[in-house]
C-alpha cells in the first residue's frame, strides 16, 4: 500500500493535464501512487496521460462519463494510499508538497487533513498572488479547528484551499464525499464536515499552485453567485437538527454568512441586468430570495 494516492482527476484537459502529472511525478516523496481519473475525455488527453511510463501512474477511465463530483468521489474508492492527494488537472503541486503535508498528518494524529499556503497563477503560469489561512504559522505546522476556519473565513470565503491544496487522511472520510449539490463549494463543504471531527494541520509554505483561466469551473460560473447559492444551502444543513454540521457554528456566523450571500447574489443580478443578461438575473434574484429566508428564519 502506497503512502501516499495522488489522484487527478480530469476532463478535455489536454493543453494542461500533462504539467499537473509531472508535478505529482516529480515529488520528493517517492511512496506514491498516480491515478489520472479520466472522465471520458474526447479532445487528446488520454493520448497526453499515455506518454508518462512511470511504474507508479496508472490510468482509470470511467465509463460512462460521471461529472465532477462523481469523478472526484471515484478517486476516494480506488485510491489505495493512507493518505489522499487531490490535483486539479489544471493546478500544480510543487515538490515538497506531499513530503511536508504528510509528515504533518503523521506528527498530528487528531487531524483529518492538512494544507498549505498556496499561489494563483494564470494561464501561462506566471504569479497572480498568494493565499493564508493564518498570518503567523510556525514552519512545522499548526493545528487549526473549525472555529479558528469561521472566524477567518465568516465561512464566506474558503481559506483553506482547493483540493489541489489539501491532503486527506483517508481514515476520517469515513460515510463523507464531495457533494454534487454543491457545484462551486463542494470541496468547502467537505472541509467543514472534516472538521467537525477534528482540526487540521495548516503550514506557512507555498505547496500548490492553483490555475485562474476561462475554461475553469469559477470562470464558467462567473455570471451566477453559484457560491452564494451553495453557502445558503450549506447554512440550512448546520441549521438542521438531523444533520451532521447542527451545533458546529453560532447562529450568529450563519446569519452573517446567509447577509453575505444576499449582498453578493443581488450585487451579481444587477451585474446582469447592467448587461441585460435576463436569465442569470431571474436565477440570481431567487438566490437572494432564498438568503433573505434564511435571515427571516
């Protein structure tokens, strides 16, 4: 059993899949396992995936086509390591990534997963900026719980990273996955969920490197407050009794977060209607209907 699965999975991704598995092959930790998870790609990137012979990258294909939450969750089933490493197969990881993430996990029992600083870059790869969670970290990591997350996040922004950014313990994903009802803030939910079991292990240094472009799925969903709309479904679950969430976050936290929500999907429809987008306009001014009912409630 490997230490260490680092899963891609990807999509039509032929000008980029190729740098995403040379980073997850280049890592100074040597106790891994490849898997490129394709999803029935059509425009080459199979043919890209096959040029890399490393004995420990391998190839699923999934048949038939899944989606993206599907596709991600069907990483969590194969991957065979103790701990997982998602790449996004238009991100990077750099070298000492995987090394450093997972001799935190290993130093850090109780923590279910763990993450990093991370860049934005383009499409080219040139340097946009850098994301903290914390200001002040030491070097060898530090642990971080759920309600240090809500107080430098509001739960509005994820702070912590994408799933090219964090690494998973595989033992505490137990009965959890990532949820296709939550398209833009799936892996959000995922940390939050994480983290009501236990904290995770945060470190100063730049690990990954997360790529902004059109064809990526935040571009794709620019004209609707997609994000707005997932949040205010995510505050219904830590409202609700019968969920795992209930009890994790202040009532408080999750009025603030559902009057962010608001602010932002209606700022967004009047974006459409000053481009005389109707259709975005109708579907954002009923996420605003929903953040005003989670205020009223």
């Amino acid at each position: 059993m490997p230490r260490v699965s680092i899963c891609i999975p990807t999509y039509n991704r032929r000008g980029l899949v190729g740098r995403a598995i040379e980073s997850a092959l280049t890592q100074s930790e040597t106790d891994i396992e490849v898997i490129l998870a394709d999803d029935g790609s059509t425009d080459g990137t199979l043919e890209v995936a096959a040029a890399y012979t490393d004995r420990r990258f391998r190839i699923e294909k999934n048949e038939p086509h899944l989606g993206l939450a599907a596709n991600f969750n069907r990483c969590l089933e194969i991957a065979q390591g103790e701990y997982v490493k998602f790449l996004c197969d238009d991100d990077l990881i750099y070298p000492d990534a995987v090394a450093r993430l997972a001799d935190g996990l290993d130093r850090f029992p109780e923590a279910t997963f763990a993450t990093s600083a991370w860049n934005w870059i383009d499409a080219d790869g040139a340097l946009l900026r850098t994301t903290r969670l914390l200001r002040n970290a030491p070097p060898g990591g530090t642990l971080v719980d759920l309600r240090q997350i809500v107080a430098a996040s509001w739960l509005y922004r994820n702070r912590i990273g994408n799933p090219s950014d964090v690494l998973l313990r595989k033992s505490a994903l137990t009965r959890l996955h990532f949820n296709e009802k939550y398209p833009q803030m799936m892996d959000w939910y995922l940390w939050l969920r994480l983290l009501k079991r236990g904290p995770l292990v945060y470190f100063p240094q730049v690990l990954s490197a997360m790529r902004t472009h059109e064809a990526s799925l935040s571009a794709r969903n620019r004209p609707l407050a997609q994000s707005a709309s997932d949040l205010v479904n995510i505050s219904t679950e830590f409202a609700d009794p019968g969920s795992e969430l209930h009890g994790a976050v202040g009532n408080f936290a999750l009025k603030r977060l559902q009057l962010l929500c608001f602010i932002r999907a209606f700022q967004i429809a009047l974006g459409n209607a000053g481009r005389r987008d109707w259709p975005p306009v109708r579907r954002n001014l009923g996420i605003v209907k929903s953040a005003l009912k989670g205020l009223a409630s």
